[in-house]
C-alpha cells in the first residue's frame, strides 16, 4: 500500500494504484491525492457532468471538467451548479412520546 500526504484530506491516507489522467495534472493527483480524496472528486464530477450536461466527448468538455478537478482537489473547492443546494441525511424519526 502506498501512503501519500492528501493536500485535499490535509492527512496521511492510502495513495491511487496509479495516476488518473496521461498528463502533468494526472501525475500531481498520485502524487498528493488519497484514494479517499479521489472519491469525493468522482461525486463532484458527477454532479458537474450531470447538471451542466458535460459532453466528455468534445475537447470543451473535457477541458472544463480538468479544471475543475484541479480545482477542487487543490484550489478552492470547485464551482457548484447555481443554487446548488448540498443533500441534506433525513433524521431518524423520533420516538412517540409515551407520557
């Protein structure tokens, strides 16, 4: 297993098997990015791709979501859809009141 320092998670965790993308972005997210780290990202962009109907086919879409990872794993977080708003855990229902 290979331990990387997660500049995303800001602590030591479990390191990619290999680098995500043939490129200098691909070879900085091994480097510095967890597995843990990787999979918020796979959410994120999947939110991306499904709100902003990301064509991964043309040069644009592809260009917009490598942003975004760099973005979101070493930035500022990565822009969110307008008037995102994050899913909330429904509460547990509570107990009837016995009284």
């Amino acid at each position: 297993m290979r331990m990387v320092h997660c500049t995303k998670l800001g602590l030591e965790a479990e390191g990619l098997d290999r680098p995500p993308f043939p490129n200098e972005l691909g070879k900085r997210i091994f480097a510095e990015i967890s597995k843990d780290g990787w999979k918020q990202w796979i959410g994120h962009s999947t939110m991306l791709i499904n709100e902003y109907r990301v064509d991964l086919s043309s040069r644009s879409g592809t260009e917009f979501l490598l942003k975004q990872c760099e973005e979101f794993l070493f930035g500022g977080g990565g822009m969110k859809p307008e008037g995102f708003v994050a899913p909330t855990t429904p509460e547990a229902p509570s107990e009837p009141d016995a009284s």
